[in-house]
C-alpha cells in the first residue's frame, strides 16, 4: 500500500486550545477588521479583532454566570450569521463543548443530538427553532436553558454577566489542552442515526497553523472570504476557526437567494462552497447568456476558456492565437463573471464532491483558480487541498502537512494525522470498525499517483455490483449529469439487476430558464416539465454523451424523470447536500419497478 505522509510545518504546544487563536489574534492586530456585519443591504460594518473578542468575552462571563461548567455541552441552531462564531468562541473561552445543530433539523433530529451530547443549553436562532425544541424538550432533560438569539438574548446573558471578572475567563479558557473535545459535530446521516464526531483542539489549532503557512497567497492577513454554506457544517467551521487564526475577514450571507449580490458588495478574495455552487454559477450565466442572444459567444467564450487553461498544463503552452481569442473573450464574458462574484476573487475552495476536470479549466482560465479540497467531518474538514502554485486539475491536492494517507487494498482512502477525529462519541463499536490504529478509514475510494494526488472515484458501500458481476461507481455517472443545467440530482441505481439506470430530478432555479430559452412555456410545472419532450430529449443527450466515457456495461441504460425536485426539505438529501441513497430508493420504489419490469434497456424513457 502507497502511503504519503507530510511532516508539520509547526508544532503547538500541548497546553495551547482554540481559544488561543483568538487571545493570540487580538494581541497581534487589534484593529484589523475579523468579521464585517452587512448593517443593511450592500453596506457593511467591520468588527475588529479586539472587538471581537471582547464581545466573546462578554458572552463567556454570561455563560459562566448562567452556570455553565468547563466540560459541558452546549448546542447552537442557527443559520450561518455572525452571532454564530461569537457564540462558538465564547463557549471555548469558559472551557466548554460547542455541539452544532443544523436549522433545518427536525425535531427527532434535535432531540437525538442533544440527548445523545448531554447538552445542558442551547441557543436558538428564532421562535420557529424553539418551538422546535419545545417538541422534545422532554426527551432532551439535561438542556435546562435555552437562549434566542432574535429575542435579544445574547444581550440579556451579556447583562447578566457582568460581575463575572476578566480573570475568571482567562482561568476558564486555560482549561482545556490540545488533546481535549473542542466540539461534537454529528454527522449528515445519509443512513441510520448521526454519528457524534469527536473533534479535539488539536485538529482546529494545528490544522489552522499549517494550513496558513501553507496557502500564504489564499490565507493572509487583510484577505477576505464570504461565508454561505452552513456553519453547523465542519467545512464552513474550520474556515472560521482558520480565518481568525490568519486575520482573514469574513462576512456571512446565509440566504442563497442573496449569495450574488452579498458577493458584489463584499468583494471577497476568496470563497469557499460545494461544487453544486460552481455548477449553478456557470448554469446560470449560460441560460442569462442564451436569454440574451449571446448563447453561442458565451459557449465559445467557455470552449476557448478550458482549451486555454489547459494549453498551460503543456510544456509549450497556449499559442498565440489561443492568447488571443482567451483575451477577446476576458472582455466580453470573462471579466463579466469575475465581477459579479465582487471582481476580487482569485480562489476558490472547493469541497464534498469532486469538481470535475471541465469546470476547473473554465474557471481557473477566466482567473478564479478552485483549489479542490479533500476530507471529512471526522477529519475536522480538509486534509487535502491543491495549492495554487502545484494544481492538477481534476484531482484532489496533496495533503496539509501533518497528515497522512494510504490506499488500502481495496482502494479504500486511509487518512492520519493532527485533525483525526479522538473518536464516535459514545459508540465504541463504530470507532473500532473505522479506525484501524492511528489510521480512519474513510469509506471512499480513490487512487493516489506518484506525486501524491488524490482521484476520488467515488464511496466503498455506493458502488453497484449489476447481475452480470460488473462493479460501477456511481459518481462518474452522476457527477457529469449534475452539470447539466436541467438536472437538479442524478441518482445511479442497477445493485444486483441486468443494467444500470438512474433516477433524475429537474433543477427548479434553472427550469424555467431553460425552457424559456427553447422556446417553451416557462411555467411548466416539474411533474408537466417531467413529461415534455424536449426536456426529456435534452436528458437524454446529456446521458449519451456521460455513456460516452464508460463501458457498455457500466452506461445508463434506461432513466426516469422524477416529478417533484429531491431536496434537503423533501428528505431526500442531508443539509450538507449529500444524497439519502436509501431514503431515494425506498420513496421511489414504483419508478425503480418500472425501470426494470417494462422489458430490456430500451431508450423508453418516462416520468413518474
């Protein structure tokens, strides 16, 4: 077995924690603006480091006042917004556990977490998620307080703090050491109950130092980043720790909806997301470009982008006429984009699935290059990224120093290092079964080459094994349909049957878009859109040209058009847009019938 491992570039001391970043931060540049809060639509107010902390000491003293002991959980609900890292910070400071709950949980979700965590308060965002909690309040004993942060509860615990002294919270923040949990962070569950993840201090410090000194061009001080995906999430998490630690700004913008025009107003210099954000961006200026009569320069303009950014990959590379044309079009499409995502970025993270090989040309030509990153909530985010000066497109960077990994036999990815997990949190059984000493086995499959670059092909119990014996990764399929701007989410079926199918869902944000753009009426519904010829044709191309890169026996043979979209709301994926493979199967169970009842793989494609 190929292992690779990184030495750390630095080394903490053992009695150091998370919120020694913080105190460290403040002391170094007190009046460099760590967070800016939008006061209203496109004006922002920065927070300096000093500030900062001060408000997170002034929340420290109310928790302490409120009886909140060093060790104890505490859960957060709430969107991505600014109180949520203050909050964080502050539950750190008084030497406590921090225990994130997504907003859109359901109750059983809530009381399972907290439940299972102990935890002793929690902080709501709003009166909707306490009537949530109220729900199981029962089944959750140990959480005594709960806290509104709408309500002006923060302010109320920050008041009632107040004889509670600076030297206090010192004492209290001293407490824990490297080795101890910082925060237990449970995971999506695509299957059975969430996992508690034990995530220590170690992770968060170690991982934030070397990753600064490792990405100086991306992390340094009087950068910026806008955060939107949410802050229950590992990956969003590590950035805020990660951006304290390197004086980075951050701003938050927890409304999809309003993601562009917070981009054009914070003018962030880098960002952070899912590569179904970088999908729907490029979707989108396509579609607005076809609406407009520019669809064909706009395809070019892409055509010439990924021909250009992959001339640089050559030893020669682009040639004067591709400089050209690559010039030409900066003016008329490329710079367009760049300043719609606030005319400063020039990276871009991105994480939770592979990108793919196209839209990490497009984009790196047009000037945004998107280091593609590698990890788990259980590897307290990245233990992988690209760097900007050593990037192979299409596969994972190297690993962050201080970490480790290994292709195990049956090309399972094991990870070790400074950011693996101390363990499930009271389930003894699901650590044994994923650590094999210092190593944690990650469930996903994958393939290193000979400078230590990760291809990720796709998860160890997704792959379908068809009737005939022939194993297929589901993600090599999805992945590239998942482009396309029609569909929302492909889903590749065919476990222990004659051939693979998929199930599809349309995109609703792109649909009417689409349609529009072909002449149709704009406001079919997704069941009427699920049946309308062209948009099945439209499918259909998009498959034949993904079959195109596979074997006969690993193609889509057959699929169906779902009639309603598969969203986070519907059950079908987690909040961090992973897909509920067993959940999609069980619900769409007559569709499956018909996929393999109606006769051999045929191009009788349907709607259900």
């Amino acid at each position: 077995m190929k292992t690779y491992d990184v030495a750390p570039i630095v080394v903490s001391d053992e009695s150091e924690n998370i919120s020694d970043l913080l105190a460290n931060r403040a002391q170094k540049t007190p009046n460099l603006p760590l967070f800016a809060i939008e006061s209203s639509p496109g004006q922002w107010e920065d927070v300096s480091a000093k500030a900062f902390e001060e408000q997170v000491i002034s929340v420290a003293k109310g928790l302490i006042a409120a009886g909140i002991q060093p060790g104890q959980a505490v859960g957060i609900m709430s969107r991505t917004r600014y109180e949520w890292t203050v909050l964080d910070f502050a539950i750190w400071y008084i030497g406590a556990v921090s225990v994130p709950v997504y907003e859109s949980s359901a109750p059983s979700q809530i009381e399972w977490i907290l439940s299972d965590s102990d935890c002793v308060a929690l902080f709501v965002e709003n009166d909707e998620h306490k009537a949530r909690f109220q729900e199981i309040m029962a089944s959750a004993p140990l959480c005594r307080q709960v806290w509104t942060i709408d309500n002006g509860d923060i302010e109320l615990l920050v008041r009632e703090g107040r004889s509670v002294t600076d030297d206090e919270v010192q004492a209290r923040r001293r407490i824990p050491k490297l080795s101890d949990l910082a925060t237990i962070i449970y995971t999506s569950g695509t299957t059975g109950k969430p996992k508690g993840c034990e995530l220590t201090h170690r992770g968060f410090v170690e991982l934030s130092k070397n990753a600064t000194l490792e990405l100086p061009m991306v992390v340094k001080e009087g950068n910026s980043t806008l955060l939107f995906i949410p802050l229950a999430h590992v990956f969003a998490r590590f950035i805020s720790v990660l951006a304290v630690h390197g004086g980075v700004k951050v701003g938050h913008q927890p409304d999809s909806k309003n993601v562009g025009p917070a981009m054009a107003s914070f003018k962030p210099h880098f960002l952070l997301a899912v590569p179904r954000v970088f999908e729907k961006v490029y979707n989108s200026a396509e579609q607005k470009a076809e609406a407009a009569g520019k669809g064909n320069i706009f395809r070019k303009a892409a055509y010439t982008a990924i021909a250009y950014s992959k001339a640089l990959d050559t030893p020669k590379g682009p040639g004067l006429g591709l400089k050209i044309q690559h010039k030409l079009f900066d003016v008329l499409v490329y710079k367009k984009l760049r300043a719609a995502m606030g005319g400063r970025v020039d990276y871009a993270v991105s994480g939770g699935a592979p990108l793919g090989a196209r839209l990490g040309h497009f984009y790196r030509a047009i000037g945004l290059i998107v280091l593609e990153g590698y990890g788990l909530t259980e590897t307290t985010a990245p233990a992988m990224i690209g760097r900007p000066n050593s990037l192979k497109i299409g596969k994972v960077g190297r690993m962050l120093p201080g970490t480790g990994i290994k292709i195990a036999e049956d090309g399972e990815i094991w990870l070790r290092g400074i950011n693996i997990m101390r363990g499930y949190w009271r389930n003894p059984a699901a650590t044994a079964a994923t650590m094999e000493g210092e190593w944690f086995k990650t469930g996903d499959i994958g393939e290193l080459d000979e400078d230590g670059f990760l291809s990720i092909t796709g998860r160890k119990k997704e792959l379908i094994v068809t009737a005939g014996g022939k194993n297929v990764a589901p993600a090599p399929l999805e992945d590239p349909l998942r482009a396309n701007p029609l569909i929302g989410q492909a889903i590749v079926v065919g476990d222990q049957k004659p051939f693979v199918a998929a199930l599809i869902s349309l995109d609703p944000e792109m649909l009417p878009m689409w349609l529009a753009n072909h002449g149709l009426n704009k406001d079919l519904s997704l069941a009427e859109a699920a049946k309308e010829p062209a948009v099945i044709a439209e499918i259909q191309t998009a498959v034949d040209r993904v079959n195109k890169s596979v074997s006969k026996a690993e193609s889509i043979r057959k699929f169906v058009v779902l009639t309603q979209e598969l969203s986070e709301d519907s059950g079908h994926l987690t909040p961090s847009l992973k897909i509920k493979r067993e959940t999609v199967l069980c619900d769409f169970a007559p569709a499956l019938s018909e996929i393999y009842d109606s006769g051999p793989a045929t191009q009788e494609n349907q709607a259900v």
